[in-house]
C-alpha cells in the first residue's frame, strides 16, 4: 500500500506563486523521502486537488495524505476541503484520503517568523531594501 502526498495551497493568479508551491512539493518528495508527492490548488493553479490525487493513484498510491499549505483552519478548509475530498472519495472509492492539520500551531512556524524577523531586521539596518515594500 503506497502513500501519496498532496501539497494543498490556495492557488494564485500570479504563476510564480504557484511554481513556488510545486518547488516546496518537489522538496518535500526529496527530504521527506516521499517518492509519490504532487501540488494541489484550490483555484488558480493546476492540478486541482481532484486531478492530482487522480495523478497520485495513478502512479500507485491507494493512500492520500492531503497536506494543506496554509497558516490556519480558514473557511477554505473548514468548509471547501471536506466537500472536495467527499467528491473526490466518491470518485475513487478505492483511495483512501486523510487529511493533516494546516501549519498554525506547528513548532517550525515560529522559528521560521524568527528568522524572517531576525533577517529583515538586519537587511534594514545594513540599508538594504530586499523584501515586500
């Protein structure tokens, strides 16, 4: 039985936004050791979760751990995320999909607001204007 993993994010109109998801998910398939990942979108970008996890079983996966790629329990996956997997596990009855929390919460998320603090701290105080104006 092989697990699928489905980066889940929002999805944007600006593509780089999007390439930069399916960069983070090609990431995670080396680091973690996963070798069946895809990006999934809400909107905007493609595959949408129901095309990916369709690649996933495809390739072999009988389990799909959607990972979602936001900061919080929004509306997006209170009530947009269950609908879309109920849909999707009608379609494919023999893919079994689970869900995992989104990154509010996780230890790393402070750590990674501390660094980005501490650098734009920094990149300030050396004159630098790197960053979102």
């Amino acid at each position: 039985m092989s697990t699928g993993i489905a980066i889940f994010a929002h999805g944007s109109s600006v593509p780089s936004a999007n390439d930069a998801v399916r960069t983070v998910a090609a990431r995670v398939a080396v680091r973690g050791g996963f070798p069946l990942v895809e990006a999934a979108f809400l909107e905007q970008g493609s595959p949408n979760l129901a095309e990916a996890v369709t690649r996933l079983a495809a390739a072999g996966a009988s389990k799909i751990l959607v990972v979602p790629y936001f900061l919080t329990l929004g509306l997006h996956l209170q009530r947009d995320l269950p609908r879309i997997v109920a849909d999707i596990a009608r379609i494919q009855p023999d893919v079994e999909i689970r869900v995992t929390p989104p990154l509010d919460g996780h230890p790393a998320m402070e750590q990674a607001l501390i660094e980005r603090a501490k650098d734009g701290e920094r990149a300030w105080n050396d004159g630098e204007t790197a960053g979102i104006p």
